[in-house]
C-alpha cells in the first residue's frame, strides 16, 4: 500500500507545480533544458483541462474468449493537465488516475505532442506521442513505469477524443485506451 502512496503523492507532487515553473529550467540550449523549458511553458501559459478516460479496448486476436471476459474494459477515471496549442501544434502536460483492465487503479503523469490538421476553433485532427510514468499492479507492485506510445485525436474545438495503442504480444499489451479532453 505505500507503493500505492508514494505514487499517489509523485502525481500530486507533479501536478501542484506552482507558476514558477520555469524557475526550475536552465537557460541553456541542451535538449533537456529544451524540454523543460516546454514543459514549463505549457503549463504556465497553457489553458486547464479535464480528462475522463473511459474505455480500453483489448484486440480479441490477441486474448482467448475467457480471458476478454475476465477483463474491466469500461475503465472510468479522471485527470487535469494543461495545454497550449503553438504554431498550430498541441503540447499538453497531464495527471490521471484510472481503473486498469483488473479493476485496479493505475495513476499517469506526462507530457504529449501532437501535430494538427485543421482550424483548431472547428474540427480538427491530430497525431503524435506522449512520454509518460505509470504504474500498475500487475506489472511492478506499483512501481514507477516510463513509456512512449503514439497518440491520436480528434477534436472541435475545446474538446477532444484521443486513444493511444499499447503493443504487445499473445495475452498481454495490444490495447487501444481512449479518453476525452475537456479545455477551459
């Protein structure tokens, strides 16, 4: 159960950083500091949103029959993150806590990117990735995972339906997981 917490207190920890973020970046041109100087900007400068993840889909060519059925598919959660479009582009910053495919929560925090076609005030569409730290039960007693996966998203305007697809091999992995973003 500590694991549980001390994963808990990281994502609060990431979440509550203060408008001073940029305090925490150098003024250098290093690929580090680069990032961080993105990340900071995104969330001082970024609008708020909300996150509602809400389904997991897990290939059936990839699982027996028995196995789907054992699975949490409607995986209800929440997050808050912030986000800022630039040169037509997206950045987002994000926390959220989940229900995982074994009815056991599953915090994520991280950053995404992604390049957009269309007017960002109508419908748009966007692909790109998302670095990000989660933790599972089922994986590492809750302790911190970092991953890359690709991300997609359709939007109008201040609201979107994303989904990233985790690979895999026979009997794990190869999941589709969709949430909505809410902008504010």
């Amino acid at each position: 159960m500590n694991s549980k917490l001390s994963v808990l207190g990281a994502t609060m920890l990431v979440l509550s950083i203060n408008s001073n973020a940029y305090a925490l970046c150098d003024d250098s041109h290093s690929f580090m500091d680069l990032a961080c100087q993105r990340l900071a900007k995104t969330w001082n400068e970024g609008d708020s949103d909300i996150y509602l993840p809400f389904h997991t889909y897990h290939l059936r060519s990839a699982y027996t029959d028995e196995k789907i059925d054992s699975f949490r598919e409607d995986n209800w959660g929440l997050g808050y993150g912030r986000s800022r479009y630039e040169n037509g582009n997206l950045d987002m910053v994000y926390g959220m806590y989940f229900l995982d495919s074994h009815s056991k929560p599953e915090p994520m925090v991280g950053y995404a990117h992604e390049w957009m076609w269309g007017d960002t005030q109508a419908l748009h569409a966007g692909l790109g990735y998302t670095v990000f730290v989660t933790a599972r039960s089922d994986l590492s007693n809750y302790m911190p995972i970092p991953a890359i996966l690709p991300i997609a998203s359709v939007n109008y305007g201040k609201v979107s339906v994303n989904t990233t697809y985790v690979p895999g091999g026979n009997g794990y992995g190869n999941i589709f997981f969709f949430w909505s973003r809410f902008s504010f």
